[in-house]
C-alpha cells in the first residue's frame, strides 16, 4: 500500500527543480534578446519561451498546492489556486498544439509564417485557453468541495464532475495525439521540405551540403518539443479519465506527478540539445568577447526572419 504522504513529498521535490529549469531557459532567451535580438526572431524560439512559461505556471501551482495543503476547502485562496492551475494546464495543452500546428504549416504545408499569422496564432491560442479555462469553471471544477483532500479540481455534481474530468482528460490525449502525428508527418515530409529550402536559396553564398545537414538537424530537434508531451501528459490524463468515473488509484499519483514534475526539465534538455540554440550561443559570445557582428555568420544559421524553419524571409 503506497503511503499517501509519498506522492506530495515527490512533488516537493520535482516541481522546484521543474522551476529552476523553466526560468533558466526563460533567462537563456531573455539574455540572448538583449544582446542581439536577431538571434531569438524566430517564431518557434518563441513558443519554446511560451512552453517554458507554461512550464512554471504549472510547476508554481503544483508546489503552492503542495506546499499549501491545510488551505480551507472552498476559501475564495484555495478556488484561486484551483483555477490558476487548472489554467496553467490548459495553457500547457495548447501551446504544445500550438507548436504542432506552426512546425505542420512550415514542414508539411511548406506555409512561410508571418507575423500577422503569429498574433493570429497567440490571439487565438489565449482566447481558447480562457474559453476552456471558463468552461471548467462554469462546470464546478473550482468550487466543489465533497471528497476532496486539499484544492484540487473538481465539482460537487457527480455528472459535471464527470464532464469535467472527461474534457480535461480528452484536451491531454488531443495534445499527445497532435504531438505524436506531427512528428510523423514532419519526418515524412523532411527531405520535400529540404528540397523546397535549398530551391529558394543562393548555392555560391554557402556549402549546400551544410545547409541540409543543419536544417535537417534543426527540425529534427523541433520535434522535441511536442514529442515531449508523451512524457508529461499520459498518466495525468489516465487520472482524469478514472476520476471521470469515480476511480481513484493513488498509485497512479507516482508516474503523474514524475510527469508534471519533469516537463521544466524536458522543455530544458530539448532546448539544451537544439543546434539553433547552441549557434545563437555561440553567436552571442562572440559578439560580447570579440565583438564580432552577427552578419559574419553562415546566412543559414540564423537570419532577421521571424520564421526559421519556413522556406524563406517572413514578411
């Protein structure tokens, strides 16, 4: 029998370190703007920057949950804390939707991005998240209090609380789903999308051979990010789909938790790995140690383009 002080002595101990990983890639970002900001104009840099913020929402309202057991059921504190994580997972959901959908549109429909679509994309992405953040809410998931043990999400009603877990459950397997179909579609479609990258460039300012082998690499990486999601949300949505009909087993708090706790850390290691991230590093350095210009780097590592695994410059 798993003692039950177990799982909230893992989350203790995961979430802090799932927050010191989301900061420092948020850092990372941040730093590498303010000493160039070309080397973060790129659609996809920013939505590992949306993922990493995503990734402390979550990890501040699991810990503070956690960390805040004895809070009063039902306490306008402990219906913030409900709402707050139950939005932070919604926005984790569909940022990584988002990505799928920005790394399908640029590797399969060979779409340039824009910044017009990038609002759109973001407008769209926040709108939808407090859509379902509302729905949640209109469903009770904030505010019941019958057999609960500290805030956690869920509704006093058996048939909403039943809708509620259904549809937060669902959101996870549509996330994985997207995650998973993405990366395959990409993969299929990598060396049409190469061919369609090179046709737009000039051969004589750079080795072809580099170009497709760094390209290559690069989406290849990008798929990380959503693929990462297979990780993160399988057990947690298993949870919610029992809890839908009333089946609770608490060992399976141990493998969602781990889940949750590491997506900080996930979200690091991809971005850790990324050969885009590496360059922008080692452009960064040596534009503070040497000063040298961003404009003696390969045109194919980075560019001003917003875009950068779409086929040319954004508009």
């Amino acid at each position: 029998m798993l003692n039950p002080l177990v799982p909230r002595q893992l989350s203790l101990v995961l979430h802090p370190i799932g927050m010191a990983c989301s900061i420092l890639v948020l850092v990372s970002i941040i730093g590498l703007a303010i000493i160039n900001k070309k080397l973060v104009n790129r659609m996809t840099v920013r939505l590992i920057a949306a993922i990493a913020f995503t990734d402390l929402l979550a990890h501040v309202g699991e810990f503070y949950s956690v960390s805040n057991a004895k809070l009063p059921l039902g306490s306008t504190t402990c219906q913030v804390v409900i709402g707050f994580r139950l939005f932070s997972r919604a926005f984790y959901c569909f940022t990584n939707l988002a990505i799928c959908f920005h790394l399908y549109r640029s590797l399969v429909l060979l779409k340039k991005s824009t910044w017009k679509f990038e609002v759109t994309t973001w407008i769209a992405t926040a709108v939808v998240v407090v859509v379902f953040t509302c729905i949640y809410g209109g469903l009770g998931a904030m505010t019941g209090v019958n057999n609960k043990k500290g805030c956690n999400p869920g509704a006093d009603d058996k048939t909403l609380n039943t809708v509620f877990y259904l549809i937060i459950g669902i959101v996870n397997i549509v996330t994985i789903a997207a995650g998973i179909f993405t990366t395959v579609a990409c993969r299929r479609n990598l060396n049409k999308w190469i061919n369609a990258f090179t046709a737009t460039q000039n051969e004589n300012n750079y080795n072809q051979e580099s170009v497709i082998k760094y390209r290559k690499k690069m989406a290849e990486r990008s798929f990380l990010y959503p693929l990462s999601t297979c990780i993160t949300l399988p057990f947690e949505a298993l949870f919610f789909i029992l809890n839908a009909f009333n089946v609770y087993v608490l060992e399976l708090t141990i493998p969602n938790i781990l889940g949750t706790g590491l997506s900080g850390v996930l979200t690091a290691i991809a971005f850790a790995i990324d050969p885009a991230t590496h360059q922008a590093f080692r452009a960064a350095y040596r534009q503070l140690a040497k000063g040298s210009s961003d404009d003696k780097l390969p045109e194919y590592q980075y560019t001003e383009s917003n875009n950068d695994i779409a086929l040319g410059t954004a508009k």
